[in-house]
C-alpha cells in the first residue's frame, strides 16, 4: 500500500469541446444527490470546492433535455420516475435515522 501524503489533490482537466458544460452537469448530479440524501454540509463543501453556485446547478429535467431525450418518450418519464423514487428513498432513510 502507498502511504497518502499530505499534498494537495488536484483534479484532472478534461481537454473536450464543451468540458465546462460537462463539468456543471456532472457537479449538478453529485449537488442533487448530496441534496437528496440530506447531507447539507456535504453539500456546502462541495458548492465552495467546485465553485458551483446552488441556483446553478442544473434538476434533472435540465440534465434530460442536455441529452436530448423527448419530455413524451417513455425514456424520460421512466428517468423522471427513477429520479424521483431514489429521492423518496433517501428522504425515508433521512426520518428513519432521525428516529
């Protein structure tokens, strides 16, 4: 095993055409999981280490139609469906571990 010293991480950059876009939409999906699981100040680190601003950041309509999937196909509704059963799911985790 290599020992982890103390220097700072840098991440990787990325050299696409339009990697600014694909950097915001793949913060906006870790910011909306952090949201969803209840983890605030998980949340607010992430917001101050990537610079991504909270009104930024793109719902997963936004993401959807960044990749062109039609708001009428049966692919976007069962994504929409998806997205929103894995939030109930972490909002039922949130109040069971507050109970």
């Amino acid at each position: 095993m290599h020992r982890v010293t103390n220097r700072e991480l840098q991440p990787r950059s990325i050299s696409v055409e339009g990697s600014a876009l694909l950097i915001a939409a793949s913060n906006s999906l870790v910011a909306n999981h952090l949201k969803s699981c209840g983890y605030e100040c998980s949340r607010s680190v992430f917001f101050s280490e990537t610079g991504l601003a909270a009104e930024k950041v793109f719902t997963m309509q936004d993401l959807l139609e960044l990749l062109k999937i039609n708001p009428e196909s049966s692919l976007y509704k069962s994504l929409v469906g998806l997205f929103s059963f894995y939030n109930l799911l972490c909002q039922l985790t949130i109040t069971e571990q507050l109970s």
